[in-house]
C-alpha cells in the first residue's frame, strides 16, 4: 500500500509541475508613474461690485419739482439730477440778504458816528468816555455783518440742497420718485454706479489665506498673477483682473477672509451686483496623476493594482488628494511605480501577469484629450 501511495504523490506533483510549466500569462496594459507639476484651476464664488456705487439722498424736505435724468442714463459728475421745491428756502436767501444789508448800513452809520465824536474829542467837546462808547457800538455792528453773512450762508446751502447732482460719472439706477412726489431728508432717490471698471470679492479660508502669504513673501511678484472670471452662464469674461487687496479681519461665523480682484469693464458688461466665479491657477509639485481608470473603491478607499519587479501584481491602497478631469491627484508613490492601466477586472492580488508598458505621455494625452 504504501509503495503505490507514494506513486501517486509522484504522478501528482509531476502533472502538477508541467501544468505551471504550460501556463499562460494574460498580458495587461500597465503605466510607470513619474513625478510631474501641474497647474490646476481653483475657483471661488464671488460677490461682484462697481467700483463706485452710491446712494443719491435728499438732505432737505421738499416736493419733486423736476427729474432731469431717466432710469439707465449716463451721467456726468456735477449734472443735475433732480430739482426739489425751492421757494422756501429762496425767501429764506433773500431774508439773509436783507439782514446783511441791515448790519453792513449799521456798522457804516456806526463808523460815521466815531468818525464824529473823535473830532469832539479831540477839541475837548465831549467826554472820551463817549467816543469809547461808539467804538463799541461799531464793535456791535461789526460782529452783525459776521452773523449776517454766516446765516446767507446757511440758507444758500440749504437752497442748494434743493438741486441734486451726480457726485461722479456714472449709470442712473432706479428712480422710486416721480415728479410732484414729497421727499423727506434721507429718503433714497436713486443710485449712482460707475462700472468702468469692478470689484470681484471672493472668501477663502484661513489655510488659504497661509499659504498665499506664505507663497507671496516667497515670490514677491505673485500678485501680478492674472485672475480670470467665470460669468453666471458659465462663459470666461474676456478681461483679466489682478489681486489688489484683502480685508483686514476674519469673519468670526465662517473663519474667511475676503480677497479683492479688479476687473477693466470697458464695455459695462458687467453690471453691479452681478454673480460669477474667480479662477485662479495653482500649481501643484512633485505629484502621481492616477488614471481614474485604473482604480477602484472598496468602502471609501481607493485602490490601484501595483505591479512589481517580479511581475506579481500587488493591491495598494492611496488617498487621492482631488480630482483633476479623469485623473486621481496623488502622492506617496515612488518614482518608477508600475501600474495596472486597464482591465483590472481580469487581474486580482497575487496573480503574475505579462505587463505591456504603455508610455506615460501617451496615457496622459489620450486621457486629458478625452
């Protein structure tokens, strides 16, 4: 019994020997990572100003007496807008006119009047105590003028608050007030926007907001990077803008910080108030592109199949920083990696394969091309 055990093990492991001898290995497309830099786009919503919008209030009571402009219509600083009720304060001018009159005589006839009793003094007529007395009367008089003059001052001041101008060049918004409507000071009568050029406001987070500074005090010249802008029906605006500033604190609810980009709007494309999005271009260095292809998932993680030296493939596990197109942004790979390109369906852990190199730059552009 045992002699014809021992015989069959032997037959065993002799057909075992030659099927290993014949088998044959599938042949799987693989690709050979190498380090490379890129530059990816990374955008934020942003809050699109003018450059100058301001709100066109009336400082005094009055009734619409004329509207000189329409809604939508460029204007010119220093033009006149609206025309309030004037009559009021017109009597108010002539009043002040006529007071200022008044001080002016009294102080002339009061000079007269010291002309006088210093010639009787001077021929010991009269007391000095006289001529002291109309020195100080004409004192009297002469603080009038003042007073005159401050309140014709005040009242064509406030005559001309009834005519409202453009503070600078610039669109007329909405006019809520027609003509014969009652205006009360600091109510709104329209909005004055100059959008020759606008401000894209954008948030980032502290972190961002690190590595910014830190990559600025690096390279001095990093804010003569050109920001690009994504309009709300996802077209490119044809106009580069530049980073010019940051506020100065973070939001206490959010723990952002607001970034500001200045845009040329030549042709008043953009109007106040708009929405888009600022793209700006970070460049990544020393990075593994990934094919998405050539993954897989198993309960959140990410897995490629590594093929080494002895042809063995190899399950690895990575954890992709983020996605660029059809392609896993990685690292923790070595130079020089091999991995399975295409038909990881065919392939599992452990399995010896016939690797067929296909040339990085090809992956990549047939890849990024699609």
């Amino acid at each position: 019994m045992s002699m014809l055990v021992l015989l069959f093990i032997s037959f065993a492991c002799n057909h075992g020997s030659g099927k290993n001898q014949n088998q044959v290995l599938i042949q799987v497309p693989i690709v050979e990572l190498q380090p490379m830099s890129i530059t990816l786009p990374k955008t934020y919503v942003s809050d699109i100003q003018a450059v100058q919008f301001v709100e066109v209030r009336a400082k005094v009571e009055g009734f619409v007496d004329r509207i000189y402009v329409d809604e939508g219509q460029f204007v010119k600083k220093g033009q006149n807008l609206f025309q309030l009720t004037s009559n009021e304060y017109n009597e108010m001018v002539n009043s002040a006119n006529a007071r200022l009159f008044q001080a002016r005589a009294e102080a002339q006839a009061a000079q007269l009047e010291v002309d006088r009793l210093k010639v009787l003094v001077d021929k010991n007529i009269i007391a000095r105590s006289e001529y002291q007395l109309a020195i100080s009367k004409k004192a009297v008089a002469e603080s009038a003028i003042s007073e005159a003059e401050s309140m014709l001052k005040n009242a064509k001041t406030g005559l001309s608050y009834t005519t409202i101008k453009a503070p600078f060049d610039g669109i007329v918004d909405r006019i809520p007030y027609k003509t014969g409507s009652l205006v009360t000071a600091g109510d709104l009568l329209t909005n004055i926007t100059d959008i020759s050029e606008i401000f894209a406001y954008y948030k980032v987070t502290e972190n961002e907001y690190l590595q910014y500074m830190r990559a600025k005090i690096e390279n001095e010249t990093l804010d003569d990077q050109e920001v690009a802008l994504i309009l709300s029906d996802g077209e490119y605006y044809e106009h580069k803008g530049r980073l010019e500033t940051m506020e100065a604190d973070f939001e206490r609810g959010t723990g952002s910080i607001a970034f500001r980009v200045r845009f040329p709007n030549p042709d008043q494309l953009i109007k106040h108030g708009s929405t888009g999005k600022v793209e700006m271009s970070e460049t990544l260095e020393e990075i593994f592109l990934i094919p998405q292809k050539s993954t897989f998932e198993i309960q959140d993680y990410n897995y490629v199949y590594i093929v080494d030296k002895n042809n063995k493939v190899r399950v690895r596990s990575f954890k992709p920083r983020q996605r660029f197109g059809v392609f896993y942004i990685a690292d923790g790979f070595e130079p020089g990696d091999r991995i399975i390109y295409e038909g990881i369906q065919q392939v599992k852990d452990g399995m010896e394969i016939m690797p067929e190199l296909t040339p990085e730059k090809d992956v990549y552009d047939t890849l990024v091309k699609s």
